[in-house]
C-alpha cells in the first residue's frame, strides 16, 4: 500500500541488504531529488511506535532527504510517498530485488540524454547542478553523444568501452573518428585507448610541446591554429591540430633570432633548428671551431696578480677581524664583486674572436625543452677557418727541406733502431711522468678532453688512454627529450674549449693547464661519466653491476626526479601482472582489486597518470605513485664478489693447472713462463 510520510518518522532498517558504499554518491542524489523531486518510493515496513516506519529499501534516498532537510533545502516536516510491507522476509526480498536487479545505464544513453537537456537550451552548469554530478561529467557526457555515428553505435551496442569511447572523444572531427575506428576495428591493438589516441591524435600537438610554448597559445590562435581540449585527460590539457601552421610559426620566429644574432655578432651564418636539440648529421657536416684564448699581455698579468692578491687579503680579513653585517664588511664585499667582474672582463678580452674570423664561423639556434630560444655554445664554419693574423708559414721543397730552405743531411735511420731508440726514450718519459702526479693528472684529463672535443677527427697523440663515450646497446636509439640527456648536453655546452683552438698539442695542452681547477674538474668528470656502460638492477641480459648501483647510492640518486614510468616507455611493455604489482605497492591490495579486471591497455594509462600525478586519489597514494619506480630502475643492488680471470705472467707451482685440450701443461706452463722473463727484459 502506498501512502505519504514525513521524513522524520523514517529510519533506516538493519536488513538493508547495501551494505558497503552506502555513503556513496549521496550529495549528488540529493542534488537530483532537490532538483527533481523523489522519482521512486521508499519501500518500508511499520514500527510498533504509530506513524513511524523502518526503510528497507532505499537508504540511500532517505539519507539524501535527511541531508536536504539538514541543510534548509526542504521543511523539517517534508512527506515522501512509500510502499508499507507487512511481512519482514518480502521486506528484505524487495531491498535484494531493488538493489540487485538495478542496472546502470549505458554510457551512450546517459550521453544522449545529457545531450537532449543541452539542446533544450540547458547549460552544462545547469544539467550539472540539477543531476549532482560535475559541470565537466556533463561535457564528457556531450562529448561521446557527438561521436561518429559508428563509433557511438559500438558504444551503446556494449562492442566497445568507454574508455575506448573516449580515447575516440579527444578530437572533434568525426571523419577522422571513423576512418581510424575502420582500421582500428580490424586490427589485433584496435582495443586498447592508448594505441586509439595515438592514432588519432597523429599529426597534433600537445599543448605543452617545446614548440607549443616557444610559440604560445595567443600568437597560434591569433594566426588562426585551432585547439581542442581533452576532457579525458587532466584539467587543461590540449591539442593543437594545426601543426603545419605551427611549425611555419615557429620556423619564422627562429629565423628572425637567427639573423638577429648573426648580425649582432658579426657572424657568417646562424641555422635555425626547430628542434629540442641540433642533429648530430648536422654537426658533422661542418667543421667545429674553438678560439684559442690569447696569452695576457704584461699588463694584463700584473694587474690580475694584483687583483687576486688583494681578493685573497679581502677574504682573509672577513673570515678573520671584519663581522657579519659591518659597515666594513659590507664594503669589503663589494670590492670583493667589482674583483671578480674586472678579472671577468679581462678573461673575456682573452676569448674575443677576431671580426675577420668572425665572419667564417657560425652557430645554431634552436629550441629548449622549456620552449625557450637557445643559441648553441659550440661555433662551427663550413670550411676549415682561415685566420688573417697569423703569420705566414714558411714553404720549403721537399728532399729532406726542412721549411727553412735548408736539405737536411743527416743520415736516415733504420725502422728497427727508430723503434728501440723510441722505446727507450718513452721509457725516461714514462719514468719521469711517474714521478710527477700534478703533471700526470694533468695529462690525463687534457688526453681524455681532446678525445671528447676531436671525437670525430682522428688526432694521434701516442697515448692507450681513452674515454670514448660508450655504445648504446640499441643502435640509432635517441633520448633527447628526457631531462638527464638535456642535462648532459647542458654540461657538454658549459665546457671551455677556448684551449681546443691551438694548432698543436703542445699548445693545446698548455692552454688547456692554464685553465683552472674548477674549468678541468669540469672536463674530467664529463670524460670519465661518458665512458659509463648502459647497466640495470636485473639479473636477465647481462646488464647488472652492483658497482654502478653503489655509485647511484653514493650520488644519492632520486631516479624519480628525473624518469618517469608511462605506457610508452614502460607500462605498456610489461604484463598485466607487473602493472597490477605497481597497483599493489602503491595502494595495496584494494587498489589492485579495483583494476584487476581492467584491459590491459586501459590499465597500462592508468598506471601511467597515476605515476605522473595525474590520478584522482588519496594524498597519501599520490605520495607513493610520485616515487614509484620499477626494481629495475633503482639503485638498489649490492656488488658480489666476482672471479677475476688474470692472466698471469708467472704461475704459482703450487697451484694445480688445469690441462689444455692438447695435455701439454707442461709445456704451456714452460711457455708462459719464458715470455714473461723475456717481457721483464724488454721492460728494463
């Protein structure tokens, strides 16, 4: 029987069979009851108290209306209609009836009928307000109602899921919708929204592309680029469809800053590159050039031997007799900077490139990762630089000429007697080098810095001592974009090179110890940290070494800092199980549970956002999902103890030897034996 009671003799039965979630969803139902009116009775049966009733169905409904009351929105007295059962068992088969018979609406209907209400002239916020659910659920909703028809057709027929809707929904073009749900329907990926996405969005631009910002979002829409915003993604994020116009933006705007600069600085050519990074063809083609710094003049020696013994005494007082915070202090610091900006000037007179050398040489211009213009730090020319000032060199005619018009009579030595001669003498060279441990470290960093500078130009300089930068394991794999290659080319960009610049090595190395320690501290740690093999903390493919993880540990490496797991370059090239791993060690077991049914492909985007802070959950997950990392990525594993193979000079009689496949140890042992005493003899 249906009659009308006030909401205040209503209370909730123990035999509501809802037993979780009860509190969800409550503020937006009962947005739509203030809004709609109660569209479906109470089921409830009467109390002993007359007049007053327990609701076994509905609980949800009868907390909204208490809330509505709570908050003045409806009169303390407000009278709903419900449905009285007698018989307690049909009262809690009408609650199980109710609640487990309920099926939720498809998407595609919820989208037509959101989309109905916003053509009868509703507003988002209005529809929104009216259904308690968010202005931007409303137009996702209005988005996938404007789907092409066969992409909408599969959604409501239940062929695809929402989340394949959606990655459908991020562009408004329909025509493109359907020619890639034709190719993507067949293909074996066709499901996954990330392989749809991109698909779709294959000649678009997002809105925070190094381009995109170098442009910015007035001067592209001003031209008349068209954006479109991703309701799918996170608040704000866009798509530039015109990516023609963009790169013809960003083409122009780099162009009038490479002329600017070329005229400003005198130089032959300025390339502009719209690009995070100039291309390494495009380097090798041209001849790098490197000014030499000049000698300082007399002058310039005395002054910076007195400026830098006044600077000492300055300091010497400050750390001593002079306090924090006086006016004496104060003074001495000042003098302090106006030190360092004449030295400053004095050591940039020193790099000054002459106009008439200027005019030979060029550089590049290009695009930061922070959408920023960046000039390139190295200078290059077309054809080896010809420099006007130096003096003429001297011809001569062959036959033994040696370049002063004189024949050179001495007699012609044997190779044998050059090559014993020659080893005797890198002996004495050898033995006092040995001696000398600030000339040996200086050799040793300026050997490993022409090594990084002449890389591709063979330069012999009679030394085994490399630091050629190690081979990547896949050939023509590139990672500019990621913040630790940008770092290093940063690094490589800050490096002097003014000592590269001299014709010889005898003058390259003594410009290059002119330099000073914090200049050389510079190129070692590049030449050394260059020669580093890819390594991972796996034991699979031969690419552990505990040794790498105890110096990451020693840096004090925040791999989170600089790399972030996402579909492409993780996520979605792992199994499902890995992923669901990630879920757990995020949010445990409730988080795995709530996408341990999900596709992998629509896992593999959600693990992605959740690691990159794009995910709606708790402070504390967002916590965890900001410093996940795979075990593979961190610096976690221990060096063991290893077999060394050496293969000795002399071999311990003591020790047993292993048999050669011939049994001839004996005669191996006499061998190894005798070459090492002779290798003694050639050494002394």
């Amino acid at each position: 029987m249906i009659q009308s009671v006030k909401v205040k003799n209503l209370s909730l039965s123990k035999d509501n069979v809802r037993k979780s979630s009860r509190e969800a969803g409550i503020d937006a139902l009962a947005a739509s009851i203030a809004t709609q009116g109660l569209l479906q009775n109470l089921i409830v049966t009467p109390l002993k108290k007359a007049g007053h009733f327990t609701v076994k169905a509905g609980g949800r409904r009868l907390r909204a209306l208490q809330s509505l009351i709570d908050q003045g929105r409806l009169p303390v007295d407000h009278v709903v209609p419900v449905l009285v059962l007698t018989d307690d068992d049909n009262s809690v088969e009408a609650s199980l009836t109710e609640n487990f018979q309920r099926v939720p609406m498809n998407p595609a209907d919820e989208s037509t009928a959101f989309n109905f209400l916003i053509q009868k002239g509703m507003t988002a916020e209005d529809v929104a307000k009216r259904q308690g659910v968010t202005t931007r659920f409303v137009e996702q909703r209005v988005r996938l109602a404007e789907l092409a028809p066969s992409v909408f057709q599969a959604l409501a027929a239940g062929e695809i899921t929402l989340g394949v809707a959606q990655a459908y929904a991020v562009t408004s073009d329909i025509d493109r919708q359907a020619r890639v749900f034709a190719q993507m329907s067949t293909s074996y990926y066709g499901d996954q929204p990330d392989n749809i996405r991109r698909a779709i969005l294959n000649g678009t631009i997002r809105a925070n592309d190094a381009k995109a910002r170098f442009i910015g979002r007035d001067a592209y829409v001003a031209a008349g680029g068209r954006i479109e915003g991703d309701l799918f993604a996170a608040e704000g994020d866009e798509n530039w469809i015109d990516v023609d116009l963009l790169e013809d933006l960003a083409g122009k705007k780099l162009e009038a800053a490479a002329a600017e600069l070329a005229q400003a600085e005198g130089l032959a050519f300025v390339t502009p590159i719209a690009a995070t990074h100039v291309p390494y063809d495009i380097e090798r083609q041209l001849h790098e050039f490197h000014a030499p710094a000049r000698p300082l003049s007399e002058e310039e020696s005395a002054r910076v031997e007195a400026l830098s013994a006044e600077n000492d005494q300055l300091v010497e007082q400050l750390e001593g007799e002079l306090t924090d915070g006086t006016p004496e202090a104060e003074v001495a610091n000042d003098r302090l900077d106006e030190i360092e900006r004449e030295l400053d000037s004095i050591d940039k007179s020193r790099r000054e490139i002459d106009p008439a050398v200027r005019a030979q040489i060029g550089t590049f211009v290009y695009i930061g990762g922070d959408g920023e213009a960046r000039v390139h730090t190295r200078m290059f020319s077309e054809k080896p630089v010809v420099d006007p000032n130096a003096p003429p060199k001297a011809t001569g005619g062959g036959n033994g000429d040696d370049g002063t018009g004189n024949i050179d009579h001495r007699p012609k030595l044997s190779a044998t007697l050059i090559d014993e001669l020659a080893t005797q003498r890198r002996q004495i060279l050898v033995a006092h080098i040995a001696s000398d441990p600030a000339m040996a470290l200086d050799l040793t960093i300026f050997l490993m810095a022409q090594n990084v500078v002449f890389e591709q130009n063979y330069v012999r300089n009679h030394s085994t001592l490399k630091s050629s930068g190690a081979q990547f394991p896949i050939f023509g794999f590139r990672d500019e974009g990621s913040m630790a290659s940008q770092t290093i080319e940063d690094q490589r960009q800050r490096l002097d090179t003014s000592w590269a610049g001299h014709k010889t090595m005898t003058e390259r190395f003594d410009a290059f110890r002119a330099l000073d320690d914090e200049a050389r501290g510079s190129w070692v740690a590049f030449s050394i940290a260059r020669t580093l093999e890819p390594s991972l903390n796996v034991a699979e493919g031969g690419r552990s070494n505990g040794f790498h993880d105890h110096l990451g540990r020693a840096l004090d490496i925040q791999v989170e800092h600089w790399w972030r797991p996402t579909a492409e370059n993780f996520f979605g090239r792992v199994k499902k199980d890995v992923m669901l791993d990630a879920l757990e060690d995020i949010g445990g077991p409730i988080l795995r549970g709530r996408y341990k049914d999900a596709k992998k492909g629509d896992l593999a985007a959600t693990c992605a956002s959740l690691c990159n802070g794009q995910g709606i959950v708790e402070a504390e997950i967002r916590e965890k999902a900001a410093a996940w990392l795979p075990d593979a990525m961190r610096f976690d594993a221990i060096e063991k103890p290893e077999t060394i193979a050496l293969r000795s000079t002399f071999v311990d009689e003591t020790e047993d030897v292993d048999p050669g496949e011939d049994g001839d140890d004996e005669s191996d042992l006499e061998d190894a034996t005798h070459d090492g005493q002779e290798d003694l003899s050639e050494a002394a």
